[in-house]
C-alpha cells in the first residue's frame, strides 16, 4: 500500500521550483498540481491550501 510520501515530496518540489521562479503570490494551486503531475484531490489530501504548503517547505528549509 502507498502511503503518499512520493505524491507529497512531487508536490513538494513542484511548488518549490514555481515559488522560486515565480513567487507564492503568481504561483497558483493549480499549476503545483500539474507541475506534480498530480490532481487536484491529491493536492488538498496533502495540504489545505497554498499558504500551508508554503510554510510546511519553509519550514523544511529553515529546520
């Protein structure tokens, strides 16, 4: 059975590599998801919102 982390670390990267090239405010949720080559329904299983994602990675990288 999956458990989700190879979703959650495509997401993850995803959003990293857009949130750099074009900032958290241009970068939409939508275009994490299919950057991820994942659905939306997998986002939101994942993260609530955009603002949560954000804060999970820089939280990673601040660690």
């Amino acid at each position: 059975m999956r458990d989700g982390s190879e979703t959650k670390e495509r997401i993850e990267n995803a959003a990293l590599t857009l949130f750099v090239k074009r900032g958290i405010a241009e970068t939409s949720i939508r275009q994490i998801a299919k950057t991820a080559k994942v659905s939306l329904g997998a986002m939101y299983n994942h993260y609530k919102s955009k603002d949560e994602l954000a804060e999970v990675l820089f939280a990673e990288l601040f660690h």
